[in-house]
C-alpha cells in the first residue's frame, strides 16, 4: 500500500472543498483503490473529519503550522514502503500511482518521484506522456505539492527540515536530494493537476499578516543561510 499523506486546511468552505475534491478524485484514480491507498490527512481544523472517507484516517497535528512539520508528523503516522507527500489542492488523474509503481517496478535504485501536472510543466516544453525526466529543478521536475517516495529514502535523509514552513520546502527537498546524489524523477505517465489554491493563493482570507510573512517570505534568510556554499 501507499501512505497518503495530505495536509488539509478547512478553515472555509472552499477550502474544504478542495480536500473533499482531492480525496473523491484518488478515490477514483485506481480500480483497485481500497488496497492501494492509506490516507492520512493531516487536518488543522479540529471540527473538521475525513474518516467517513475509506481507509481514511483524520489527525490533527501540533499547532503552530509547518508544512514540513505536518508532513513529518503524517508521514511518521504509517509504515507502508512507499509514502505521497500531498497538498489538498489536487486532482488526482487515472491510475496515477500504478504507473509511478510501474517505473519503480524497473528502477529500484529510484527513490523519489512526482507527477506531472497539465498546466504546469507544459510551461517548460514538458507534457504528459512524453516520458521521464531526472532533475532537481522546481514546478520542472520536482512538483512540490505532489512528491511520491520510497518510505526507506529518510534513511537517507533525515526528517525533513521544520524550519521551513512553507515557501522554500519544496526547495530545500530539491537541494537535499541533489547534494546526498539522490535522482528526483518526474514520471509524466502520471498526472495530478495542481490547482495551487494553497497559503500563498487562499492564505490573505484566513491568516494574518503576520502569519503569512512566516510562512512566505520569512523562510528566505534560512534558506540562503543553509545553501549559501551550493550551486546547481
């Protein structure tokens, strides 16, 4: 099975929609649904459950929010050997994970994926089934809002880093794995839109200013900090 791990945020009703949306759409993506996915959402409105949902299981994470902080803590909650780092803010396409399965099927020293996106990568001359493509580069290969992985890869790793709160996490994912010599593949038989209605797009309606600087902007002086002696 696949550990599901989305990160949800239903403080609206638009918001919430896009949880439902994103679950009635994986449910759908896989015949076989009910043995492939083990859904974890990670959910910070605590009036707020997905359990009526199959092989779904709702927490409700340590506040302050972190994005890598919320997917450590659902990650940390299965135990399956393949585990999809999720927003809510997704459509999950037909037999999305079977053909991630299948390139991993054919590729065991590969440990991280995503993939792609209609509206995105097509953007930088890449479209779906058009083959894979191995790279660090992101909304190009790395599509941080969908990020499929071997489980045994934070063997190699570590915890993703909470000091990143939300801009910058997929960043920092991408320079991790580039440094440790990890190959990132965007497998482009698999297709999850991205309709980016996430903190950046929906944040202004429900945070404060103050919370939004944290979340944005505020994580740059730890990223350059970190990666100042890297360069791709």
């Amino acid at each position: 099975m696949i550990d599901i791990v989305i990160i949800s945020y239903s403080a609206n009703a638009e918001l919430k929609r896009q949880t439902e949306n994103a679950l009635d759409s994986l449910f759908k993506s896989e015949k076989n649904s009910l043995s492939i996915f083990n859904v974890i959402v990670v959910e910070s409105q605590e009036d707020v459950n997905w359990d009526s949902y199959p092989n779904t299981k709702t927490y409700y994470p340590p506040k302050p929010y972190g994005y890598h902080k919320f997917l450590n803590f659902g990650r940390k909650l299965g135990n399956n050997s393949f585990v999809c780092l999720c927003n809510n803010d997704l459509i999950f396409n037909d037999r999305w994970a079977s053909n991630i399965l299948k390139f991993i099927q054919y590729n065991p020293e590969a440990y991280s994926f995503s993939p792609i996106c209609p509206k995105t990568q097509p953007i930088y001359g890449i479209f779906p089934d058009s083959g894979n493509y191995m790279g660090y580069e992101i909304r190009k290969q790395i599509s941080g809002w969908c990020i499929f992985q071997r489980r045994s890869i934070y063997d190699k790793i570590g915890d993703l880093d909470e000091r990143f709160t939300h801009w910058f996490c997929d960043n920092d994912y991408a320079l991790t794995l580039y440094t440790k010599s990890i190959p990132h593949y965007l497998i482009t038989s698999s297709v999850v839109e991205h309709h980016e209605m996430n903190v950046g797009k929906t944040g202004p309606a429900v945070l404060s200013q103050e919370e939004m600087w944290r979340y944005t902007s505020g994580s740059e002086p730890i990223f350059t900090e970190k990666w100042r002696s890297t360069s791709q």
